[in-house]
C-alpha cells in the first residue's frame, strides 16, 4: 500500500469528499478471519492513506451486507467486544513485528487507541487503557458508512527518515459477526498479531516532527471522612474524623527525537482511575490486577513483561501503594516525583528508564522510598529479542545515614522468541534478587514454549524459584518450588451447524520442592468452542491436588482452618457460556461443581448486560459460592453482587456508577464518577466513593473528589 502527500487540505468530516482520496491508492480485498480464513470478506472495506505536514490520515468506506442496525456498547471511547462494528488499523512504525500503535472508530464515530505488545502473540497482548491525542468522524449511508481519522505524527514515535510501516487493518461487522483483516490473518491468530501484516510505502522519507511538548496540569479538591468501625473488628465505632483539602501537580509528555518520549510527573494524582472490581477469593495466594495509571502505559511491556504470569520482577502498582499493617488494608503512598525515559534508540534497540520518589508515611513508619528500573532490549533475528532489567528499592530516610541501608533489588535478563510467522512464541529467563540480610537461594528461572497451527497448539513451562527470591516491586505470588506444565489443544473447524471452531484439550501443571515433592497439580481434561453467532461455550473436568505449607481456611471467612501438613485431592467440574454480544441483552454464566479439600463446593457466577444504544450499558456482575466443609470447618456462603450503570449522554459526557456487595470483605462499596471531556485528552471528575458495612450500614469511609486536567501542547 502506497501513500503520498495530500494535494488539498483535509477536512475531517467523514466523506472523504477531498480530491486527494480520490486519486489516492485503495486497499481492498479483505479476507475472512472469522467464520472463516479462507475467503474473501462478504462485507467489503475499503481503505485509503494519505498525509501532510502535521497528520496521517486515513479514510475507509464499509459496505454493509443488511440493513444499517450498527452494534455500539455506548458512546465511551475506548470500546472492545467481537460483536461491535469497528474499524481498525495498527502501525508497527519500526518495522519490527513487536510493538504497534492501534486507532479504531465505530459508525458512531466513537474512537478507540492502544498499544500492542509482544508482537500480537497472544490474546491480551492489546491495551486499551492508553490515549493520546487524535481525531476522528464517522458517517452513516444507505448500505454503508464512511471514516476518516487524522493522527498526529507527534502522537505516535517512528523511525526519522523511514519509509516503510508495517501495517494491518480490520473490520468487523456486526450483522453477520464477519472478522476480516486486509492482510490475511489465520484464525488460530488475534486479530492484532503482528506477525501477519502488510507494508505502507511512504513516498518520501519521513521527518522529524519537531518540537513534541504537551504539559497536563492538574487542580484538584477533595473530602475524605473515616470511622465507624473498629480495625479490630469489635463493636465499637471509632470516632468519625474528615478533612478536606485541595491539591495540584503536573505531569508532561516531552518526545525526545520521533522514537523516545521523556515523562515527567510532579505530584501526582490518580483520583480519576476508576476503582478495581472486587472479586472472589478462595485462593491461597494475591491477587493480580492490571496498571491502569497513564503515566505507567506507554511502553509499558518494556518494563513489565519480564518474566511470566503471576511471576513478574518488576510491577508498576506497587509504586504509589503501601500497607498498614494495623488494619490490614493498602494505603496509598504519595508520590513527589517521578521521569520515565522510554522507546527506541533505533531498529533494533529499545530502552526504559524509570525514577520514582515516594513520600514518608510516618503513621506506618514507611521510610521516603526511592524507585528505580533500567531496561534494555534488543531485537535479534526476525521478531525475537533479548532483554536487560535492573530494579532498585531504595530507602532514602534510614536512621544511620548509611546510603544503602534498606534497599531490595532485582537483576534479570530475558530472552523472547517469537517465529517470523508467529508459531513458535517463547521465553526464557533468569532473574536474582539481592537485599541487606544477602541470602542465597534468591532466584527465579523458567523456560516456556508454545507452538500454534490452523490445527494444534502446544504449551509448555518450566520455572525453578528459590526459597528467599524477593522481588519487592514484583508480583511474585509464591517462592520455593519447581513448576511444570503442558497443554495440548486440537482445532476443529467443523463446515456446517452451531459451532465454528470445537478445540478439546487436556493439561496438566504441577508444583514441588526438595523437602515434600510434589504440592500441588491440576489436571484437566475439556472442551472450549466458538459458535457461529459470536457465542462461546466452555466445559472441563478438573483434578486437584494440594497440600498445605500452613494453616488454611478454604472459605476465606474467619472459619476453623485445615492444618498445615495435610493434602487433598479433589475433582470438580467447571462451565461457562458466552451469549452472542451483538443483542441487546447479553449474558455470561459461569459454574462450577463437585468436591473442594475435605468437602463441596457449588459456585454460579457471571454478568447479565443490557445495551439500550447508543447511550449506554447497564450490566450486573455476580458470583455466589456455596461451601460446605465437615465438622469441625464450618461451612460459607459467599456473595459477590455488582449492578453497574454506564451512561454516556454523548461522545464527551459520560457517568459511571456501580455498587459492589461483598460479603466475603464484608463490604458494600458505591462508586459514582462523572467525567465531562470538555476538550481532546483534557477533563473534569467528580468521582464519589462509599464504603459501608452492610449489616447495619455503618459508614466505614467516604470520599469525593473533583478534579480538572489540561491537555496542553507547546
């Protein structure tokens, strides 16, 4: 694909009535990727290119195959769903099939940008949480409809003087759930991978953008109220105590050259991020939730994609975030300062450097804390690479005076393998940490491998973990042990009825030590399906196999634990069903059955969503586990119930509420917020949250906040 400079000014009103679009080259021909990757789409698209001094532009016109009844889930940027109308391209503008930047836009010209990572492997390899500055429009025709998208070079890093991206685009459409990509995509792949793209051929080389400042002020005024409870968890109501105050900070964006993006931030405030969705916990082990903090996204896979899953050295959300030990519950740890230096040095050369300063938090006795992480990766061969990563916590406030009195470290190197066509993906690494009391035994190591076909795919994994490995600014959710595991998936395509893709599996994962052999395995025997209608249906039978290192309580409620040193083994059954999202109502039902340690457990869990479109979602999440475990444990119901409202009044005014019950936290949590995007990336909060005992709704704590944040190019 072809693109030359614009001839005529470019007027972003969707109709590409500019005589430069109708001299520019198309791409056309998209293929099917999903009922099927062997055909060409029935919903034709149509895509053309072209650019100025400031913008790449795009514009595409997509034809329908029926009636103009387009599938939005609300009018809120950022939307995702297989069943949703959209148009998407990603360019990988270091023509190196690892990283890419992604812009979408649906018919109700609702925009959408991320980044993905990992060359696309694998589902998950896609963040939609990052935004820049860009701008779209979208119109609707009699059997089509039309978009044009303006980027700016200065939203996005690029090699000076390339001429030559790699690129895809896709499209899907909801009346018949079509999936189609320009460049031919197999469907044992996501839509996003990287590894199956096109090129776009730029008529000259490009230029530096030039100057590349945006500053994002930030004012801010809040009231917080605590008490009503006891940290203890006894009767008696503390004293309720509130403050207000108000606060302000910056953060910028400075491009250092078009490749790399300087950071900074300066008393920061993430009031805006919405809160976490609580969740069931029956594991023994913490729980893992993603950053969503912005400062934190861009090139994020550069520092927290060492490692593996449930694994990581290096974890951005412990930056900001502390624990007060007294009662149990995180806190949050004020951060001064911070600079982040990321991106590419050249083709085959990226970096990350990261400062964070965090304040003291005298009523923890949490010392001033310095955070540091330096990564360093270079390609080889055709998609793979080899990565560098050191990790610094520092204590900046010891009582010696000693400049390395408390401090926990981390040095890793990483090696990613990724085939020219993406089915080999694979890792290994090693990793050690280093603290004050220098013990040994401090290390994480694993090697993993999978290989993904049109018919198979096979996973396997090793890691080894020492007793005293200690990433403190990691998530590593347990050390001392041996792990293996294997999976073994067939794919089925049948031609005709229900299901479009049948792919049974069996795997088996496994823990030991040298002490007990082995802890822990599961093994399990299912099916997973894709159904013609966008609908999925699950099913597998599982294994079970633990043993206790120390005391537990199954039920997570304050019943008799099982003693340490005794093991269980346990089958159980598990389901799940996916609606077709292209309704209005729409559902998820998940279950599971059969035996848990010395007794049973029955769980039903899910999310029934409504969709009354354009405007907005409303959705209720739930989950309940029935256990009953023999005398002397105890038995528990456990409920998890979270209606949520998502309204957007149009494509810059959007409320959120949702309440969660909880019972196994014993906690009822409202949290309202409304954000009105008066200008591009540019806003104002008002976020309001309550947190309640739900017995007999005494107040445990309240918050509001209003917040406003600038966008402000230089």
């Amino acid at each position: 694909m072809r693109i030359k400079k614009a001839t005529d000014p470019i007027i972003l009103d969707g109709l590409m009535t500019e005589s430069t679009w109708q001299v520019a080259d198309i791409a056309k021909d998209y293929q099917q990727n999903f009922p099927s990757d062997s055909i060409s789409a029935n919903a034709l698209t149509e895509m053309r290119f072209t650019y100025d001094d400031k913008y790449i532009y795009i514009g595409a016109k997509m034809y329908n195959t029926g009636a103009n009844d387009y599938v939005t889930p609300s009018l809120r940027r950022d939307f995702r769903g297989g069943g949703n109308d959209m148009f998407v391209v990603h360019f990988d503008t270091f023509d190196d099939k690892t990283n890419a930047f992604q812009f979408g836009i649906n018919p109700f010209g609702v925009r959408r940008e991320g980044l993905v990572s990992n060359g696309g492997g694998n589902r998950g390899d896609l963040s939609l949480d990052w935004e820049n500055k860009w701008r779209g429009e979208a119109t609707q025709h009699d059997g089509y409809w039309m978009v044009e998208m303006a980027i700016p070079f200065k939203s996005i890093r690029f090699k000076e003087g390339g001429s030559i991206w790699n690129i895809n685009s896709y499209r899907i459409d909801s009346n018949t759930g079509e999936r189609s990509t320009w460049n031919p995509i197999p469907r044992n792949f996501v839509l996003y991978s990287l590894a199956h793209t096109g090129q776009l051929i730029w008529d000259k080389p490009l230029k530096n953008p030039g100057a590349n400042i945006a500053v994002i002020p930030y004012l801010s005024a809040n009231m917080n109220a605590n008490g009503g409870y006891t940290p203890t968890g006894e009767t008696d109501v503390l004293p309720r105590s509130s403050d207000a105050a108000g606060d302000y900070g910056f953060d910028a964006k400075i491009g250092v050259g078009p490749a790399l993006n300087l950071d900074l931030t300066v008393n920061p405030d993430f009031s805006q991020v919405e809160v976490d969705r609580q969740v069931t916990n029956l594991d023994r082990f913490e729980i893992f939730f993603p950053e969503r903090r912005q400062f934190f996204l861009e090139n994020a896979d550069l520092f927290g994609q060492f490692g593996a899953d449930g694994l990581r050295p290096f974890f951005s959300r412990r930056i900001g975030v502390s624990r007060d030990e007294s009662t149990g519950t995180n806190i949050q740890n004020k951060i001064n300062f911070g600079a982040r230096l990321s991106g590419k040095l050249n083709n085959n050369w990226r970096i990350g450097v990261l400062n964070m300063q965090a304040a003291e938090e005298s009523d923890i006795n949490l010392p001033k804390l310095n955070y540091t992480v330096a990564a360093l990766q270079r390609k080889v061969f055709s998609r793979s690479n080899i990565g560098l990563i050191f990790i610094n916590k520092q204590d900046l406030n010891n009582e010696n005076g000693s400049a390395f009195n408390q401090y926990n470290r981390v040095l890793g190197v990483d090696y990613n393998l990724a085939s020219a066509d993406n089915v080999w993906n694979g890792k290994i690494f090693y990793h050690q940490s280093f603290d004050k009391t220098d013990l040994d035994d401090a290390y994480a190591t694993a090697a993993s491998l999978s290989y993904s076909t049109i018919d198979w795919r096979i996973e396997a994994l090793a890691q080894q973990v020492g007793n005293n490995y200690n990433p403190e600014v990691g998530f590593a959710r347990r050390s001392g042990y041996n792990r293996g595991s294997l999976s073994i998936t067939k794919n089925f395509y049948p031609e005709k009825g229900a299901f479009q893709q049948l792919n049974p599996f069996v795997s088996v994962d496994f823990f030991e030590n040298d002490l007990n052999g082995t802890t822990d395995s599961e093994y399990r025997i299912g099916l997973r399906s894709q159904l013609q209608n966008t609908g999925r249906i699950n099913a597998s039978l599982v294994r079970n196999f633990i043993y206790l290192f120390s005391d537990f309580d199954p039920t997570r409620e304050g019943n008799l634990e099982l003693p340490e040193g005794n093991d269980y083994t346990f089958t159980n059954f598990e389901a799940d069903y996916n609606s077709d999202t292209r309704k209005k109502l729409y559902y998820t039902i998940r279950t599971s059955y059969g035996e848990y340690f010395n007794g049973d457990r029955f769980s039903l869990g899910g999310a029934l969503n409504y969709r009354f479109q354009p405007y907005g979602l409303i959705s209720l999440n739930y989950n309940y586990n029935n256990i009953r475990l023999p005398e002397p444990y105890g038995d528990a119901d456990i409920i998890l119930f979270g209606p949520r409202f998502d309204i957007t009044f149009s494509k810059s005014l959007f409320w959120t509420t949702f309440i969660q019950y909880n019972s196994q936290i014993d906690n009822l949590n409202i949290n309202s917020r409304l954000q009105w995007r008066f200008k591009p990336v540019s806003d104002i909060f008002i976020a309001y949250t309550d947190n309640y005992f739900p017995n007999d709704f005494i107040n445990k704590n309240r918050a509001l906040v209003i917040k406003l944040t600038y966008w402000l190019n230089l």
